[in-house]
C-alpha cells in the first residue's frame, strides 16, 4: 500500500508588494509568423532589429497605459532569450493579479514584434523583474519538495502551475538522481509530482 501523497502550497502571487508571473517565451501562433526563420538562423543583427522592434511594439502597447516614467532595458538570459524589461514608478497595474497582464502582454509583444521582423527568436518580457523573481520562487518550491519527498519517502504534489512554471520544475529537479517529476491532470489543473527513486 502506498504512502499517501503530500502537497505543497505554491501560492508565489507576490513578491516584495508586486504581483507575479512566470518567464516563458512565446512562439507566434499563426502559419505567416511561423514561416519565418527559426531561432538558430537569426543573426545578431536580426536579433538588434528585433529588439528595436519589440521596444516599439511595447512603448505603442504601454501609451495605452498612460505611464510616463519607465525605461525598458534589454539583456540576454540564461538560455540565449532576449529580455525587456520595463522599469518604473507603478508597475504594479503592468503586472495584473497573479501575473495575468504581464503575460497578456509577454504574447501580444512578443508575436508582434517577431511577426513584424519576420524571424521566430524566444522573447521575453518583464516587468520590475518580476518573472524572475518568480522563476527563482519555482525553483525553491521545486527543491524544497525535492527534500521533502526524499526524507519521507513520499510522492509531493505541487500545486497547479502554468506551463512554463512546470517546465521550470521540470529542469530544476532533473539532475537530482533521488527524484523524478510527472506532470498530471488537465487545464489549470495540470501539476506536477516530485516523486522519490526507488
């Protein structure tokens, strides 16, 4: 008879008083934007244009807003992706509950901006640095279930996740020989379980 499961709260909606979100590029959806170029055939050049790009699509998105102080930096991250973040006074209505403007944005700019320039490369945007933060919040509750089924034995299931928090989990746990994660259920309720070797 197995033990029972044991859950793990990842209620990570706010950080420091800003709400969050996590980093995930998004691929544009339709078949004319998909007809241009992968990733690994964009040049660097591509890539500065694209940026370009992706800043004006963001400052016509954030006119909407009505926000007057606020710079966005670019850099690249862990994986090669190109990152804008938006810095200011009052992010906090860029954010939304739980993330949910900041990802509305995150997949309107971001197909905008490589649909205008023709090539496919992973975009992210963020806000106040706020997905990063939460990407670093996934990683601590995925070790932190890590350790717990370990020292109990049991599978932890965490709570339901969007799907690049899973994937985050995913990757943060895929070196730990003592555990293996499986993603179950459907919709929003798609989670992942932490499950201790044998």
């Amino acid at each position: 008879m197995s033990e029972p499961n044991e859950t793990i709260d990842t209620d990570i909606a706010s950080d420091e008083g800003v709400s969050e979100e996590a980093n995930e590029s998004i691929e544009p959806t339709n078949a004319d934007s998909r007809a241009g170029r992968e990733a690994s055939a964009v040049s660097d050049e591509e890539i500065d244009t694209l940026a370009d790009t992706a800043k004006e699509v963001l400052e016509e998105i954030l006119a909407f807003f009505r926000l007057e102080d606020y710079e966005i930096d670019e850099f690249e991250g862990d994986e090669g992706e190109l990152i804008l973040d938006i810095a200011g006074e009052d992010m906090n209505r860029l954010i939304g509950y739980h993330g949910r403007t900041a990802e509305a944005l995150q997949v309107v700019a971001a197909a905008i901006a490589c649909r205008r320039c023709g090539v496919y490369y992973p975009v992210t945007i963020d806000v106040a640095g706020y997905k990063h933060r939460r990407k670093q919040k996934v990683i601590d509750i995925a070790q932190d279930a890590a350790e717990r089924a370990i020292s109990t034995g049991r599978e932890i299931t965490l709570k339901p996740m969007n799907p690049a928090e899973r994937r985050q989990v995913h990757m943060a746990l895929s070196e730990v020989a003592s555990v293996t994660t499986e993603s179950e259920g459907r919709g929003d309720y798609r989670h992942v379980v932490v499950v201790p070797a044998e």
